[in-house]
C-alpha cells in the first residue's frame, strides 16, 4: 500500500489536533483504502490569524492561492489549510494535479478547506483527490470525486491508478 504524508495547518482556529480533524483523517484513510492508498506521516501546525493578516477566512479561490503562498510547511507532504469559513459555495479548493516543488510556487501548493460536519472527512478526501490528480465527477453521486455535497465515498481502480502517479506518494 502507498502512503500519502499530510501536513494539517490550522490557520487561526485553534487546535491542530482537534476532534473533527481527527474524524476527517480517519474517514479519508477509509475512503483512500479501497485504492491501496493510506495517510502516513501526519503533521500538525498551528499558525495565528496575525501572521496571515486575516486568512482565516477564505471568500475566493484567489485568496486561497495567496495564503498557499503565503504559508507552508517542511516537508514532501500535501499542506492542508483548515481555515475557519469559506465562501457559501465552496467547502475546499485544491489545485487538480498539485505540485510537488511547494517552495518558491507560483501557484495553489496545497488544499484549503473550512470544517463542515458531517461532511469534513469526505470534504478533505475529495480535496486531496484533487491534489493528486482527480478531477470531479459529474454523474456519479456515489463517487467521491462528485462536485456536490453530499458526495459518496467511492473511488475507481483508474482513479487510484491515477492518483498513485503523484510524485507525493511512497
């Protein structure tokens, strides 16, 4: 099984370590299984709203690109921004297909997303779908990679081998 390192960065909303992170992480995990794919290392941060002027609320994908450029943490691991709100449209944002090279980016180097219960574990799951490459799915509601919420948990043998591709991946 392949694993996928994550770096979960709480901007200004308290505790990195937080009981919904901790739901999130273990219904991605399940959902990631069915493709040979498993969270590995799993490292927590907490950066203050005052060290990115506001950013913890996120009304655009351009200012979830800036706080991406913005913020990052060490390592080969996928940043995933937890942000106190988004706009009422979107729950995350993520790159499809997302870099590698994360310092330096001219472009969205990790996933944004708000906390949403119950929908937080699908929501990180589909986010970093996106990241390692997935695009959204149309028509099946039971695919994770569906564009709605509520989205199923489902994952294909051709999205897992698609995913498994990303250079994050070991």
């Amino acid at each position: 099984m392949r694993r996928i390192d994550l770096n979960i960065i709480r901007v200004g909303v308290g505790d990195p370590a937080d009981p919904i992170i901790q739901r999130a992480l273990a219904t991605t995990n399940d959902i990631f299984a069915q493709v040979n794919i498993s969270l590995g290392q799993v490292k927590r941060f907490d950066v203050p709203a005052h060290h990115i002027a506001g950013m913890n609320v996120i009304r655009d994908k351009n200012e979830a690109f800036e706080l991406t450029k913005k913020w990052t943490a060490p390592g080969r691991a996928i940043d995933v921004f937890v942000v106190s709100a988004t706009a009422d449209w979107m729950l995350g944002a993520s790159p499809i297909g997302g870099t590698c090279q994360k310092y330096g980016c001219v472009f969205v180097s990790g996933v944004v997303m708000q906390l949403s219960e119950p929908s937080t574990g699908n929501v990180l799951a589909h986010e970093i779908g996106h990241y390692l490459g997935l695009d959204d799915d149309e028509y099946d509601k039971s695919n994770l990679m569906h564009y709605t919420v509520p989205n199923g948990k489902k994952l294909t043998q051709s999205q897992g081998r698609r995913m498994n591709t990303h250079c994050f991946l070991h």
